[in-house]
C-alpha cells in the first residue's frame, strides 16, 4: 500500500495531491466499528498452526448495486486441520447471516456467528469444506466493498480495500497473512458492467462473471472493483512473454486519463524489476484501476492495482506531481513480487513489505534506462525522510520492526517509520552490503520463498550470504531500536586553512517522554562531500569521502595537506538515515549560498537540515523565513521548492512568536505575490507560487487579485486559471470572509462533479463565522453520514490557521465526545476525526494540560492514546520553538 497523500496532522509529511474527492453515496450508510474483531498474533499463530487453507469459491450478487444496502456473499471454503475434533473460528463481518454449514453439518447462525466471528468447532482431521450465505453491507468510508455513485453520470461503482482486516466485510475469510489459498470469485452483476478481480476478466454469460482461480495469496490482496468504468489496454512485452496492461477509471475522468504516460512508468518498471530480481513477474495481468475516494495512495491487490483516483489530474499540476504519481505506480508494481509473491508471515514485518517497495519505487525512477527522474532521490531525501524525523521524534515512536499484538497495533502503524524510516534504513543496508550484493541476495529470496511466508531473518540471512556481512548486529541496532542519532563535523585547520583533522561525533539523543527503549549509537555507512565555490558562484563537490561510522567519534582519513572546503556536508548523497549538522564555517556559508548548490541533492539536504533545526528550535522560525526567502527563487526543483512553501506556512502558522506571526505572515504573503510575478509565464514555478499566494494571501489588495482571477478581471501572463487553481482561490476568498454560500454553489454548479463537491464542501466549512463551523461540525462529528472523503473535506475547510479565537470553543467539545467517536466509527472515520479535529491551533498550556486530563480521565485504548499523545507532542513542540522565535527578537 502507498502512503495516503492526505495529511490528517497538522505537522504530517503530505505528498503533492489534494485529499480524496467526495460523492453523492450517502444513502450507503457508514459501517461502525464491530465488538470483538480485533485479532491478536496469539490467535493467529494458534490459528496456523492449527489450519492450512486450500482454497475459497466465493459467490458475491451485485446485482443491486446501484440501489446500496447490502449484497448476496456465499463462500465456500476448504482447508485442512491438524488435529480432529479441534475448533477455532473464521472472520466475517455482515448485518446477516442465513447458512453456516460446516461438513455437511447445519451450524445455526444465531449460536455461532458473533461480533465478527463464526464459531467453528468438532473439525475433522484432515480436509474440512465450510459454506457461508450471508447479506454482506457496502460501505463509503473506503474500507470493504467501498460503493460511490458518480453525480456526473448516477452510476455506481465499486471497489474493495481489504488491507488490514476487511476481506471479511465481503466474504467469511480466514483473515491473517500466513493462510494462504487460492481464490475462485463469481460474481453478478448490473447490465453494462465491467467486473475487474485478480484473475483475468472472463466474457461474462448472464450478466455474471466466473473467474479462474488465482495462485496462492494472502486475503489482504484479493480484489474485486465493478462499475462501468473506463478502460485502455496495452501489454507489456518482455523475456519471450507478453503481460496484457489495462487502466481503469470512471468516464467522467476519461478526458483526462494519460494512458500512454501511465504505461510509460509501468513499462520501465517491469523492465527494471525483472532485471534486478530476475524472476518472471508473478501475475497473468496488470490492472490499474483509479478509483474514487480511496483513503490511501493505492493499494497492491494481486494483478489488479487500486490506485486514487486524484492521480487523473483534471487541471494543470506541477512535476512534482507527475513524480509523485510514478513513485506509487512503481511502489505497488514492486508489492507483486515483494509482498504478493512472498508475504510477511504476520504484520510485525509490514514495515519491511512497505519500506521495500518504496526503496525500490524510488531507485527505478533513480536508475532505470530513460527515467524522467533521475533525482528521485532527492524528493526522497526531501519528503519521506523529513516525515520520517518528524515521526521518530513523538512520544509513540517505537523501532522499525514494531511489535505487533494485535490488529489495533497494524493499523496505527501505518506511519513515518513503517513508510519513510524503514525505507531510509533499507537505503542503509543497500549501502552498507553493497547494491549489486542486496539484489542477489533478493533474487536468492524470491526463489527460495515464492508464494509462501516469511519473516525478517529470511532477507537477512539470504542477504548475509551474498554479501559476507553479519547482519545480526545490523539488526538489532537499526530494526529493533527506537530513535535517531545526531551526526556533527569536528574539524579544525591551521592557519593556512589546510586541515588538520576532521571526525564525526556521533550523538543518541534522549528518547521522546513516554516513548520506550533507550538511545543508541549505530553504524553508519555513510559519505562526506566537500564543496568549493566555484568562479561562477555555484557550489560544486571537489572531493567525497565514504567510510563507516561507529560509536561517538569517527576519524575522517582526508589528504595531507588539503585545504578546508567551503562547506563540509555529512551525509552526503544521502545514504544513511541521521540528523546531520552543519559545523559554523559550513553553516555560514550555506546560508548564503544554499541555492547555489548545483546539485539539487545537497540543496534538499540543506533544506533538510534547516527544518530540522526550526522543529527543534535551534533555528527561529523568522530566520527560516529569511533563509527560504534569501534561497528559495534558486531552487530548481519544484518538488523542494513547494516542500518549502508548505514549510514556511507551518513555521509562520505553529513556531512564530505570536506577537510577530503577522508580520511573518505578511512578509510571506508578499514574497509569493513576487515570486509568482517573475516566474516564467507557464511554468510549473509560476503554478506553485500561484498555489502558495492562494493559501497565503491576506490584504485588501492581495485578495482582490484572487477574485480578479477568479472572474477574469485579472490575468497573469502564462497563468491557467483552471478548475482546481478556481477552487484554491474561492477557497481562501471563502475563508477570509470575501465569498459566501452563492460564490460557493456558483462554483460547484461550474464543476459539478465529485471534485467539485468536495471542494464546495470544505469551503463552506471554511467561512470565518460561528455558523460555518458549527454546519461543519454537526455534519462530521454529531452526524455519521457523509463519506469518507467529505468527511476528510470538511475537516479540511474547517481548521483555518487565521480563525484561532473562532476555533477556541472546540478544544472542549472535542474531548467530549473523541472516545465516543473512536468506539463507534470504522477505524478510517474515527481516525480522522480524531486527529482532524484535535486543537493543534491552539498552542498553550492550557491544551496540553486539557489532554492530559482527558488522557488521565478518559482512559482511552492505545490506539486512540497514541493519536492523541501525538497530536499532543505536536503542540508541546510549538511551544518550545515559539519560545525560541521569541527570544530571538530580544
């Protein structure tokens, strides 16, 4: 699975994409949270060593699809059982359940179906057959069998999303990563329909499709998305075999489908991969299906992709987004081999599944013959690593290879460190044994384990064997500890300026309060660049040095008699994971000349460093805002320049002092009106700046000039000022009081699509008045109708930096009812929510010690804690930095 592009915190990593589009399936009814469902490993070990699972027949009537409510699901499952007259259970999520049989024995439903659990006992050693008839519900929050119906065209469409535990909202399924089967789906459908599943998709006879089996795969990654969707073909040809490609979306999006462009990236995907892992991609198709309101970036079912549908863009992005875009179609084109082909034995190793198929995602788009972005690595460096310091320092960090208890524990653990440090640290290791020694010991993995489970060890020992290194200690101090090290230069010269030593010093801060373990020194392979201005005044590396570092302090072996660089980066090229620091000499002249970098790797480094310092307070935030200002008009890449746009807001918005936030703000406010003046007329700079200038606008005259491009009265040379750009700039109107609701339903009446209603619904919960907020609140919080991603719009709209004293009311009725809504909402709903709605705006005293209470009283589970406790962390930090902006102006 990708990581979602939306941001539910206000300090969260967010990708280049706007948060999910919204729908007219209200009528579908959000499902609730099930007593009972949570599955321990306990259980699931029990339960695998207990059972093998042969394979499943499922029956699924969709027949009545474009109506909601519920659908026919009939399973028959065969496995087998170790031991006779043995019980244990099976997973289902349904409203009903008419017919259990269980070897030709009537089981009654009313005696052995429970929360989400059917009770199985008096198994037969050997083979068992079970039959379950059920009424299964659609849902709309993005979890089981999502249904949408499209305002463009009123049809229905479908999809699925099982990851973590939702295979068993659609059929009676086994629900673990370990039982394995095969898969035999037959399903009926709507006349006119498309019924896409892991299989190939058959001629159907009737209205009803019948699927050949799949391969052995996990449940997560089973698959079914129906509708009259939108479809292009193509194949992929390589080593004597032809794979058949498709792309799905709705026809209401066909327009704007860059089939080709989106072939491209999959092509050079599976040329590259195949190559690296040397073994046949494992499916007999590739599907990618883009589909609507899908809470993450997309998701790795076998042969058939679900992807968000936001990556058709409807109006102009910049590259950054196009980049963005292929990272998650290679990060799932990864999953089939790693993660579909081999599986994790249980979820403790889902960091190992997610952190492979990113590393790997962004070396393709590195590497491979003919990329468009041969500098992936520095949006890597730039985004998933800033999102991964971020969440390595909360109170709820916790090591790489996470224990996992239960299902609880997977599904807040879809985080920073699972994504983002579990991907930097495997960059580690492709360092530290080598590139061309981790691919063979991947190829030796693939082949000793296809289609079965694995753990950890698994890798490391096939990765020990072909590179030579003992990977244990590796292990144990990278995988299985919690927190980051601190890396500075220690370097002194003589008088000529020639050095005379140099070491790196190697610090293990203190772990979060409340996180668990303790600080640790870790080995570091690792490079040291020296830099030199050249006559041109652009920062060029003379010399790099890579070597390994461990323990407190590493000699650097540098020539005799080399003069000292300009500037000395550690870290260079990025290949380990740490906090790094910039000795004075090197901090100096970065500051002057951080866009002068030639290479945009040690600029995002730069940057890095210089947001890191801010989160930290060792740098005030005005001093941020003059650093991005004196670099940010050099910054080729678009993807670091719009990290930095969104950066300086949070800044302004969370760690400036409070009586100089204005004037930040206004200072800020000013420059995107002037950059996005000298930006080259079409550019994807001059698209950013128009972007930032919409969230960041504030006077009289800058407001007019976003109503002036919103009705033509104003132009800009090269500008575009096409749907999404419309509904940024009516966005900000809205919230500052200079559009209401006959602007807003003007502009959805424009786009009248599910774009469209999302946009319209956060603006209105944008609107600067007691009224708007208290609409947005009862329609997310008081009510549970609306969809998953109106849900997330409105939260969206709601929380306005600008409408502090506004939101002030809300701290307490959010802790009113927080636990509540977690024990009632499916776990996507109540998540939101809970960190949507959290007071992150209000920094002060009295809300840390308003959490603490509701913590102390409130006795929420551990899932919900953590939300919390992190959101709480969050404004803990922006205290501390406000402090330090503050001092700073004395």
């Amino acid at each position: 699975m990708a990581a979602g592009q939306h941001n539910p915190g206000m300090e969260g990593w967010a990708g280049t994409l706007e948060p999910a589009s919204t729908d007219e399936s209200r009528e579908s009814g959000e499902i609730t949270k099930v007593p009972g469902t949570n599955l321990t490993r306990e259980e699931a070990q029990e339960r695998a060593r207990l059972l093998s699972v042969d394979s499943y027949e499922i029956q699924l009537d969709l027949s009545g699809a474009q109506e909601g409510g519920t659908f026919r699901s009939v399973t028959t499952v065969v496995f087998d059982s170790a031991e006779a007259g043995a019980a244990t259970f099976i997973d289902l999520v349904a409203p009903a359940v008419h017919e259990i049989v269980l070897n030709g024995e009537r089981r009654d439903p009313a005696s052995v179906f429970a929360d989400s659990r059917i009770a199985l006992d008096g198994l037969a050693a050997g083979r068992n057959e079970l039959l379950v008839v059920a009424d299964c519900a659609y849902t709309n929050t993005g979890e089981g069998l999502h249904r949408f119906v499209d305002p463009v065209d009123q049809q229905a469409y479908l999809y699925t999303q099982f990851e973590v535990p939702d295979a068993r909202r659609v059929f009676a399924s086994f629900e673990q990563p370990d039982l394995k089967a095969t898969f035999r789906f037959t399903v009926t459908a709507p006349e006119g329909w498309t019924v896409i599943s892991n299989s190939p998709t058959p001629e159907p006879r009737d209205n009803e499709w019948s699927f050949a089996p799949t391969p052995r795969i996990s449940t997560y990654i089973t698959a079914l998305v129906a509708g009259p969707y939108h479809a292009v073909h193509s194949s992929w040809e390589g080593d004597g075999r032809s794979v058949p490609l498709a792309i799905y979306c709705r026809p209401s999006l066909a327009e704007y489908l860059d089939a080709d462009a989106i072939f491209e990236v999959t092509r050079q995907g599976f040329d590259w991969f195949q190559e690296k892992f040397d073994y046949p991609y494992p499916f007999e198709k590739y599907d990618q299906l883009f589909v609507p309101e899908f809470n993450a970036g997309a998701m790795e079912n076998a042969g058939a992709v679900t992807i968000r549908d936001q990556y058709v863009f409807r109006s102009k992005v910049t590259d950054a987004a196009y980049e963005a875009r292929a990272e998650t179609i290679l990060h799932e084109l990864a999953h089939m081999w790693f993660g579909d082909l081999v599986t994790m034995e249980w979820w403790n190793d889902l960091w190992l599944n997610e952190s492979f198929a990113t590393y790997t995602s962004i070396a393709c788009q590195a590497y491979a013959p003919g990329s468009r972005w041969p500098d992936a690595f520095t949006s890597f460096a730039n985004q998933m690593k800033t999102w991964a310091y971020r969440q390595d320092q909360l109170p709820s960090t916790h090591p790489i290879m996470a224990d996992i208890r239960d299902l609880d524990d997977v599904l807040v653990n879809f985080d920073g460190i699972t994504y983002a440090k579990g991907a930097s640290v495997l960059k580690q290791l492709v360092a530290y044994v080598g590139m061309d020694e981790f691919f063979q010991g991947v190829r030796a993995y693939f082949k000793r384990h296809e289609w079965g489970n694995t753990r950890l060890s698994d890798l490391l020992g096939a990765l020990e064997e072909t590179s030579g290194r003992d990977l244990k200690t590796w292990s144990k101090a990278w995988l299985e500890t919690a927190g980051i090290n601190v890396l500075r230069p220690e370097i002194t010269t003589a008088d000529d300026g020639t050095l005379t030593s140099f070491a790196i010093r190697q610090e293990a801060p203190a772990l979060p309060a409340g996180a668990t373990g303790q600080p640790t020194l870790r080995p570091h392979r690792l490079a040291v660049g020296f830099y030199d201005l050249d006559g041109n005044g652009k920062l060029v590396r003379t010399d790099r040095i890579e070597l390994d570092v461990d323990g407190e302090l590493t000699e650097v072996p540098v020539p005799a008699g080399r003069k000292r660089p300009d500037v000395v980066l550690l870290n260079d090229g990025d290949l380990t994971y740490a906090k790094v620091r910039l000795d004075a000499e090197s901090l100096a002249v970065v500051t002057r000349h951080l866009g002068d970098f030639a290479d945009s790797l040690p600029r995002a480094l730069c940057w890095a460093s210089a947001w890191d310092m801010t989160r930290d307070a060792e740098m005030p935030a005005r001093d941020y805002l003059d650093l991005v200002l004196s670099g940010v008009g050099k910054e080729s890449d678009i993807g670091v320049v719009q990290s930095l746009q969104r950066q300086v807001k949070l800044a302004l918005d969370l760690y400036a002092a409070p009586a100089w936030r204005e004037t930040g703000l206004a200072r800020w406010a000013d420059a995107t009106l002037e950059q996005l003046r000298a930006a080259e007329p079409g550019s994807d700079h001059q698209l950013a700046w128009a972007r930032a200038l919409a969230s960041a606008a504030r006077t009289d005259a800058q407001l007019d000039l976003l109503a002036g491009l919103l009705d033509g009265s104003e132009t800009i040379e090269g500008l575009a000022v096409d749907t999404d750009l419309r509904w940024a700039l009516l966005g900000r109107l809205a919230a500052t009081g200079r559009a209401d609701e006959p602007e807003i339903a003007a502009e959805l009446e424009r786009d009248a699509t599910s774009a469209g209603e999302r946009h319209a619904a956060s603006a209105r919960a944008a609107r600067p008045t007691a009224e708007a907020k208290a609409e947005a609140w009862a329609a997310a919080v008081e009510s549970d109708t609306l969809p998953n991603a109106v849900q997330e719009a409105v939260i969206g709209g709601f929380i306005q930096t600008d409408q502090r004293d506004l939101l002030a009311p809300y701290t307490e009725k959010y802790f009113a009812v927080v636990k509540d809504i977690w024990e009632k909402r499916s776990h996507e709903m109540a998540q939101q929510i809970a960190l949507g709605f959290y007071p992150a705006l209000q920094v002060s005293q009295d809300t840390l010690d308003a959490t603490d209470a509701w913590l102390a009283s409130a006795e929420p589970g551990a899932a919900l804690r953590r939300l919390v406790t992190e959101s709480r962390a969050g404004v803990e930090r922006a205290l501390n930095a406000q402090k330090a902006d503050e001092a700073a102006a004395r």
